[in-house]
C-alpha cells in the first residue's frame, strides 16, 4: 500500500536536537523523506543537521529556529510546505512547579495542531507522548497498562497546593505528558483537522547518542552508572526500557502507515532496574571497575497490553521485534567514545 504521505516529502520535526527527535529525524531520512527540524537555536540545531547530513548526505535536512513554542503562531511559518509533523520537543526542566511546566506544554501542543490545521498539505500529526502519560513507575505491583490508561497519580499531585518541593517534579512532568496528550485527542475531537494523528509512549529510553556530545536524557543514566556515579539513579523506580531508535521507527509507523490512525503506540521493550544495567556492564566490559553498592532488586511488574502491536510496527521495518537492553547499553557506551 502506498505511504500516508507522499514519499520524499518533507516532514516537520520539533525539538529537532533533543536525543528523541534527532533519532526520529534519522529514520525519517532512512525511511526516504527529508526533514525540517526546529530547535530554539540555529546552534544547537545545525550540530544535529551536521551529524544528519553525515549520515544521509547534504540537502535533504533544514533547520529553522522556534525560539518559544508557547506563543501563538510559532510554527506558522514552520509547517508551510510539509507533508507530516511529528511533535517532539517539551517541557524537560523538571521543575516542580506545575504552572511553570503544564499550561505550556498544553499550549505547545495547541500551537502546533493549530499551525498544522492551516497547512492543507498535513496528512498526519504524530505527538511524542510518554509511558507517564499512561502510568506512573511502580514497585512490585502487577497492574496491566492498555490504550486507556491515563496517569491520574501524577496529574493529581501535580496540582496539589503549594508549596512544591523537588519531590513533586517527576508528578509534574508525567502530569504535563498525559495532559499534553489529552490535549491531542481533544483538538482531534473538536477541531476535526485534515490530517490523522497518532501518539507515541516511550518509556525510558536508551541506545546510542546521535552525535558524542548530545544530552542523552534517560541514557545517561547507563552512563552515570559505567561512570560510577549512581546518585542519579538510586531512587529511580524499576519500570520498561525500549532503545531510542525503536522508538523512532514507531513514530515512522505512526507517521507512514496507512494502517495507523488514531493510535496510541506503546515503546515498552523489557521492565529493567540499575542491577541488570550493572551485570550488563560487568558482561560487556568485566575489567571496568563499578562500584561496591548492590542496588535495589525491586521490579516492574506491569503487564503492558499494547506491546504486540508495536512488535508488529516494527517487523514491517525489517526488525525481529525490539532491540534487547544489552544490546542497548552496549551501543549507547560505544556512542559517547
């Protein structure tokens, strides 16, 4: 069947910088489409664009600055001409103020449906959503996560009153996620657009960095701990792992798939803690001191019900499934080198 959008057209990437973003660039450009990211700095977006066109060769990737995506019209300009939006850049400040992080998420997110609204060449909208969008972590529970779950933990404590304390920043941001989302099917709801829309829920991602000297987000917690450095991660709940290149071709799927519409895509590869991310370094690597401290055995329990699915977007990429966490770990260490 043909593609939902036309093939070589050219697609909108927001945040085009962040470690998600430019992997979803990458397999955009892999999949035969050429890229328009926005990054909040021409800087910052052409070092992604240099090790693109690296990879993919020169021409087929443009950057163009959207310093605020909370004011009205941001993307106007962005979206003229393109084909398909994938909407990754968010809020990642981890503040624990819920008003200096969700309303403009929320208006992020508006902004740039309304844009696309106008673009009568938008034939599909993806949005990176997220596993806290879905659930909050949780130790030792079994629960089943399914396309209709919503993190309402994290979104009631998010609004609790002041004062907000670093405690509450993790509720904020999964709060700003799953509203960010709810946003997404209710302009899809009221709004009616020409395009189809698709969301993707990654869990913690890891895998290699786009260029060494990238912000891996959650990957650089495989990196605090090769380092030594396990203050970042004692307190992380135990929760899926999926490798970030994963999680972009599931936003390929939800942005070429005839077959995909109006779908929630769940990237949950393998519930993990930071004692198999340790064995896994001592497997790869068994000269590399770590340290002493034995780390929590607690587990992830949840059945998440929407991963047959993804396994099934994947295998029309060529893929047996998901990339396993050795496989993972091993790539997002060799990347930093």
């Amino acid at each position: 069947m043909a593609p939902a959008i036309p093939e070589g057209s050219l697609v909108l990437v927001t945040g085009v910088n962040g470690y998600i973003a430019s992997h979803v660039a990458d397999q955009i450009l892999e999949a035969g489409y050429k890229v328009r990211g926005t990054s909040r700095t021409l800087e910052k977006g052409n070092a992604v664009k240099a090790a693109l066109e690296k990879k993919h060769g020169a021409g087929k990737v443009e950057i163009v600055v959207v310093e605020d995506m909370e004011k009205e019209g941001a993307f106007d300009e962005a979206v003229k001409g393109v084909s398909g939006v994938v909407h990754v850049a968010s809020n990642m400040s981890f503040d624990c103020d819920p008003y200096k992080v969700i309303p403009g998420v929320i208006a992020g997110v508006n902004n740039v449906l309304t844009s696309a609204a106008k673009e009568s060449g938008v034939q599909r909208f993806v949005y990176t959503s997220s596993s806290t969008a879905a659930t909050r972590p949780k130790r030792n529970q079994k629960f089943t996560i399914t396309k209709d779950s919503w993190n309402t933990e994290d979104i009631e404590t998010a609004w609790k009153p002041a004062p907000y304390d670093p405690s509450r920043a993790m509720a904020v941001y999964g709060a700003s996620k799953a509203q960010g989302e709810q946003e997404l099917w209710k302009f899809m709801a009221e709004k009616k657009p020409g395009f189809v829309a698709n969301a993707v829920l990654p869990n913690a991602n890891f895998g290699p960095l786009t260029f060494p000297t990238q912000f891996g987000s959650t990957t650089t917690w495989v990196f605090s701990v090769y380092d030594g450095n396990l203050d970042p991660v004692r307190h992380v709940a135990p929760q899926y792992f999926v490798d970030v290149r994963d999680t972009a071709r599931l936003h390929v799927a939800g942005l070429i798939n005839p077959d995909v519409q109006n779908e929630r895509i769940f990237a949950f590869t393998e519930p993990f803690n930071f004692s198999d991310v340790m064995q896994i370094i001592k497997e790869i690597e068994p000269d590399h001191k770590l340290p002493e401290e034995t780390l929590t055995n607690d587990r992830d329990l949840s059945e998440v019900a929407e991963i047959p699915r993804a396994i099934e977007l994947l295998k029309e990429f060529g893929r047996d499934g998901f990339i396993p966490l050795k496989q993972s770990i091993i790539d997002a260490l060799a990347s930093r080198k």
